[in-house]
DNA sequence: CTGTTAGCGCTTTCAG
DNA sequence: CTGAAAGCGCTAACAG
C-alpha cells in the first residue's frame, strides 16, 4: 500500500512532525539536524513516498486547481487550455476542463461538483448570464474570469473578450489596403444560435462596414451574402452572386465558410487572389492550410490566454476584485488569399 | 465565509453526523425523522451549503479524479478529451488535461503533482516508455491506460493503439475499388522525429503495400513520395512526379500534406477526382473542410475514448489488471476526392 | 431516532 | 533540536 507520512517517521524514528518538516524542506528553518534529515530522505526515497497534497490542501484551504468550462473543446479552446494549462502549472495549479454543451443544466451541475471540490479559480464563458447558479460563485467566492458574456457577481472577477468591432474593421482595411474596391461581406445566419454569437456577428459587420465607409465604399445590405450552411447548393449561390455583382474582396465572418466559397470561386475559373481577395474570421488552422492559403483576423488566444491566467492568480492571491473589462485587440495574418504579387503564391503556404 | 457542516448542524440543533446523513440522502437508511430531515435541508438551503467533497474524497481514499497526458493539444486529443470528459462527468469524476509537449521531464514532474493529488487513474500516451517515473504508477497502483506505446507496469494497465497496417490498407483499397491502377504513398519524414511514429507510418506504409500487391498491383518504393515539409517548393515537385508518373491515386499519411499536394496538382490543371483520387489519413476537420473534400481514414476516436474510460473505471473499480491489448478498427469516410461520379462533387462537403 | 468519537493524511503551534 | 496534539471538513462505526 502507499506509504505515509507517519509510516516514514516511525521507520526513521522521528516524530511524524520532524518527517513533515524534512520532506517539505522546512528542516533549516525548524533547526533539524543534518543526521536526522538524510536518515528520513533516505526511507522517504526507498519507500518511495509520496506526500498526499489532497490532505494538505485540506488542511490549507487551498486546492491548486482551476476550472475552465467552455460550450466544448474547439480548436479555439483547445489552445486556450493549453496555454492555461502550462501557465497554470508553472504554478503547480492543475486544471479541469468542463463542457457546457450550451446547456444551463449541465453548466449547473458541473458548477456544483467544481465548488464541491472547491475549485480555486473559474475561467468560463457562461451559457446564461442570468443563471441563478451563477450565484454561487459570488456567495462561495470563486475568484472567476469571465469570457465573452459577463455575469453580474460579488466574486471577484474579471470580463475578456475581444474586439470585435475591430476584427471586421481590420478585415476590410486590409482588403481596401490591397486595392479591393467592391467588398462583400459573408455571413452565416446559422452560426447565430446563441446571443452571443449573435452580437460578435454584428460587431464584426458594423467594423467592416466602418471601414468601408471611412475609406468612400459603398456598403449596404446588399453587400452581405448569407450562407444557408444545411444547403449544399448555397456555396455555388454565393459564388456566382460574387461573380455577377464584381464583387473584388469578401470578408468572412470565419475561416471554414470562405474556404467554401472560395473553392467554388476557383472551380469556376476565378482567380485568387488576382481577380478576388478573400479574408477570413478566427485563423484557424484550416485558413492555414487550404490552397490558396487563407489570409485570416487572429484573435490573439495565446495572448486572452495568459491575461486569463495572470488575472485569475491575481485574484486567487488576493481575493480582490478585478472590475475592469479587457478587450484584447485582434490582428490580420496575411496569406496567399490577399497577396498583391501572383509570385508570392508560388511559395506555398 | 463558507457554511461547513457542523454549523448547519449546530443552527439546526442536531449533531453534526445527523446533518451529515441528511444532507448525504441517508436519512432513510438512519431512520432520521422527516421533521428533522427538512430541517437540516432547509438550513442547508439557506445558508447555501456546498459540501466539501475534497474532505469526503480523502476521508474515503477516492478522489475522483482521473488524468490524461498527452503530448499536445491536438484536433485528435481535444476531441479524445471531450469524450472522456463527457463520459466521467457522468460518474462525477473530474478530469485533468498536462500536455507533455515530448519532455520525459515534464512528465515526470506532472506525474508526480497527479500522483500527489491521489488521481483514480491515468491515461496516458508515454513520451519514452523506459522512463524511470513510469515505475510510480506501479507503486502507487495507479491504474492506467496507456495509448499507443505501452510501458511494463505491475499497476492495473491496459494498452490501446489503433490499427494502422489496416489504416494504409484500407486506403489502398478504397482507391483500387475506385479504379486506381498506380498509386503512390505520400509521407513526411519531418513527422518522425518520434520513434512511435515513426512505426506508425511504417505500418500505414506496409498496409497500402499489401493491398496493392494483393490486389497485382505494383507497388515499390519508388511510389513512395517523400513531403519535405520545411521547403515550401516539396508541394510542386510531388506535384509534378504525380503528373509525370501517371499515378492515378495518392495515399497518404496524414491530410493536412495532402490537401498541399491537392492544391497543386488542381493549379496544374489536373482534375480530381476525375484523373487522380487521393485518400487521407487521420480524417481531420480539414479534409472535411477542402475543396474538393478529401477522403480519409477516420481512426474511431469517440469509440477510443469510450473504450478508453471504460477501462479505466473497470480498473478502478476492481483493481484488476487488464493486460490485453486492445487494437481499434479505422475505417475509410468517402468525400469528393475520390468519387466515382463526378456529379456527386456539386453537392458540396 | 440521534449523538459521540475516531479517524482520512497532513500541517503547525506550542512545549519541552 | 524534537514531539504532542489540535484541527482542516467530512464519514461512519458504535453507543445509547
């Protein structure tokens, strides 16, 4: 069986206090002899101990462990979790992943079971701001960062998210700033089943809008073409709108819905990015490996991921309220889809 | 602060174990009146009581808590995660995600924190399996699944990998049912810098050979296509021995090099599926995602995960050894890239 | 039907 | 320099 702390003292005839002090390299400041000290390392080792934290987090009140729940793992989360995760252990925190699967019930159950474990910090992007579960984190004091949507608590607690007006504002002034003159701007109403969403959509169309506008192009609603993503048919739609209306540039709302279009464009015979130069939402992976490459607005996860972090052990140190908002500034990766000279395709992404 | 048990008890004039009962749903079992019963529930409600499991966890030597290492966050192990997760939530266990990044130092030190946080069971893909630190799993009776490279364990263990002489096979095979008649193998040496994958790769290779050959078809290793990955120029010249040996189907090794190749050979003017069918492996959001989009050959990772933590909570469960190897069955996802009708490509991914 | 009590494994104050 | 003992919050005999 495992050994423990007692069964170490009582093999290296010390009081299971001496033992503490030695395996936990307090042995200088308690004035424990040099002797004494190699005598329990040495059965620590050849027993092969290992301390049980669990108790001694008990005892402190302190868990070492934070909690991200998200919808589910997407490519996006997944490089969130990472970068918490490294970040995270650096300072021996561990980390659980919980999905929400969008589904308030859910979310309050695995809320339950977080607090039960009393979790020490919540990285969370809420199903329902008004979720009376929500309380809990207040009430239990679960230093929390909120992602995306905010909810109103006495936690300390911090909001992120990203500038979204900004994401489509940039999107379009690169595409003015490769010469584009016609842009299009290309939705998918079937991506706006959460109110969230629904806002981050239309940030991202008054941006590119703002820009358009700012710069003397024309923009109106008929310049926004909406995806139907249940119908196959509706790619090869928007492919021809493009063409009949000479459309130069499109700005996507996100990476996969483009490289549709953008497919179909090609298999009619337009060329990118000479004729048409296209810019998507979100620089996934995808945007960086389907041909031509995807020049694409990067919101900056490495980035939201280590301000996450920073402010939750900030407040995890200090118990003390982050009120103040953060908007983290996206930014445009330029590919093959907007390059200016048909040479630079050459090279591949 | 927050409310623990024995204040509930004492607002509630019972002993502390009776309020434990209670709250624990045993008041049946102890005969506790109904009276007492909604009194306690009552005052538990109100002061928003939340039981800390972490003292019930080390009281009773469960932590349910189980851990998965894995080198990275990828696409596949995001997805492992999720089901896993999914999965254990469902006997209110906790999961906790350390990528190793390949470092047998990380794993060790992330080892022993989960080891020290008493976690129930462990599934893990090794960085080397003659990694001194593997030995604490058998010490501390870990139970554990090991993926992909199993490491000699006393602790209860089982091994999971996927299949993947069936993977090439069957990718081989998928392109001979579609008419192909010289097929080349694309790999990427820059993959292997691991000795797993390496052996991995192999396998697909060997594979796709005995389908080929089975079939009487030829197959030596002068059709074996080798992506430099780090010179962006590889593309165009595995595009060009494609074109110059009139090989009529592409098997690869993973999708991401394919939809390279793919975008190339299209740029030249080679229509796929018509004149060349291609076949991916590891069936990838991007081979979704392409245009046209590319067959692969999905590794069954929801039934993974399912195998996965099904094991492990055997194990937890009985403490038993399982020892036999389990090997998951791939099979192939038919897409645009290797149609027989080309009218079937309008219809889109 | 309810309370007393001895732990789970570890930390830490206080005495010696 | 070392040890006894209380306690983190909860569980579960055992006693009444």
């Amino acid at each position: 069986m495992r050994t423990k702390l007692s069964e170490i003292a009582q093999l290296a005839n010390v009081s299971i206090a001496t033992a503490s002090y030695v395996v936990n390299g307090k042995s200088e400041a308690k004035g424990i002899s040099e002797a004494t000290k190699r005598r329990v390392l040495e059965i620590a080792r050849q027993q092969g101990y290992v301390p049980n934290r669990t108790a001694r987090f008990l005892k402190k009140g302190r868990y070492h462990l934070i909690a991200l729940m998200a919808p589910h793992i997407s490519d996006f989360y997944a490089g969130l979790l990472q970068r918490i995760e490294q970040l995270a252990e650096a300072r021996d925190y561990q980390i659980i992943f919980s999905s929400t699967f969008d589904s308030v019930e859910r979310e309050a159950t695995y809320l339950n079971s977080l607090i039960a474990r009393r979790i020490d910090g919540l990285i969370i992007l809420p199903v329902d701001i008004r979720a009376p579960h929500l309380k809990l984190l207040a009430r239990n004091r679960v230093p929390t960062v909120f992602f995306r949507r905010r909810a109103s608590s006495t936690a300390p607690q911090k909001f992120m998210t990203f500038n979204d007006f900004e994401v489509g504002r940039l999107a379009a002034a690169h595409l003015i700033e490769r010469g584009c003159r016609r842009v299009a701007f290309l939705s998918a109403p079937i991506y706006v089943y959460h109110e969230y969403l629904k806002i981050i959509h239309e940030a991202r169309a008054q941006g590119c809008c703002a820009a358009l506008q700012e710069a003397g192009l024309p923009f109106d609603d008929s310049h926004v073409l909406l995806i139907e993503r249940s119908d196959p048919n509706n790619n090869a739609e928007i492919a021809d709108a493009v063409i009949d209306r000479r459309f130069d540039g499109i700005v996507s709302i996100a990476d996969d819905i483009m490289v549709h279009v953008v497919g179909v464009l090609r298999e009619r015979g337009v060329p990118l990015p000479e004729a048409v130069k296209a810019v998507g939402c979100n620089n996934t992976e995808l945007a960086h490996y389907c041909v031509p490459s995807l020049s694409s607005v990067e919101l900056p996860r490495a980035q939201l991921g280590e301000a996450m972090t920073e402010a939750l052990f900030r407040m995890i140190d200090n118990e003390v309220q982050e009120s103040d908002e953060v908007l983290l500034p996206p930014f445009v990766v330029e590919r093959d889809s907007t390059a200016l000279d048909p040479a630079a395709l050459a090279k591949g992404p």
